[in-house]
C-alpha cells in the first residue's frame, strides 16, 4: 500500500515539473487521456514492502511503532506518435528524473522519512499499436514513519 505521504510527495514534484515543461500530469484515476492532443505524463505508484521496521524484539522507539514501505513512483510520458522527436523527449524525461534525485531540489526538500533511492529508464516500445508512446521513468522509494500503537 502507498502511504498518502508517498504519493502527495511524489505528485507535487512531477506537478512541478509538468508546469516547467508546459505537460500536464494527471492522476491516473481522474485522467481522460482522450482530451490530450499533446505530451503530458501520467503518475502511478506500486508498493513491494510494507512491514514494521525492526529495532529489536518488541521494541519500539520514542513510544512510536516505526513502519517501512517501498516501492516504486511510476512516470509515464504519453507522446502521440509523430509529434517529437527521441532528442526533444529525453530532455522532458531527465527533467522529470531530477526532481527526484537531490533532497532540497526544486520543488523543495522531500516528505520527512521518504527517502527517493535509483531510477530506471524504460524506454517506448515501437510496435505498440494505438496513437501514443509511452516513456516511462521508474523511480525506487524508501518511506518509514511512525505512530504510537494501541494499547493492549
């Protein structure tokens, strides 16, 4: 599961961005890909962990249960095929791309506990059928946060 705080960080820094670039970004459950004409890019996320952080036998620390996710944000650039060039998209992507590389980059620091870790580049695929390729950007997180446990 996506913490909120995961994805409200993610999707201002892609937001960001988008607005730089003049590319919306869309929710994936509010987009309607059929009112796009141009580039814009779509935000998705997938969990692969989600666990209590383990600091010892029944420990836990400042009275708080300290949790740990990860996963990955997921960008997807849509280009409609014949509209840019492989030299005008990269650019967008490696735009995109450092907005999750340094702490404190524009558009600020990252959520406390979230920490963006190694990206991976995939690139469109050439026979896919329909009007758009798709560029994706796939950015690994960490997220721990804590909350104090219920009493027994």
């Amino acid at each position: 599961m996506t913490s909120p705080q995961v994805w409200d960080d993610a999707f201002a820094r892609a937001q960001y961005v988008g607005q730089q670039l003049g590319q919306p970004v869309l929710d994936p459950l509010k987009q309607n890909k059929d009112q796009q004409l141009k580039p814009y890019w779509i935000v998705e996320t997938s969990s692969g962990l989600a666990e209590p952080m383990e600091i010892g036998q029944g420990q836990n620390m400042d009275g708080l249960q300290i949790d740990q996710e990860t996963g990955q944000i997921w960008l997807h650039l849509m280009v409609p095929k014949g509209s840019a060039s492989t030299s005008e998209a990269l650019p967008w992507r490696k735009a995109m791309s450092n907005a999750f590389r340094r702490n404190g980059d524009p558009p600020g620091k990252w959520a406390v506990g979230l920490y963006y870790d190694t990206q991976q580049a995939i690139p469109p695929d050439l026979d896919q059928e329909g009007n758009w390729y798709t560029l994706s950007l796939a950015i690994n997180y960490r997220y721990q946060d804590g909350y104090t446990p219920a009493a027994s």
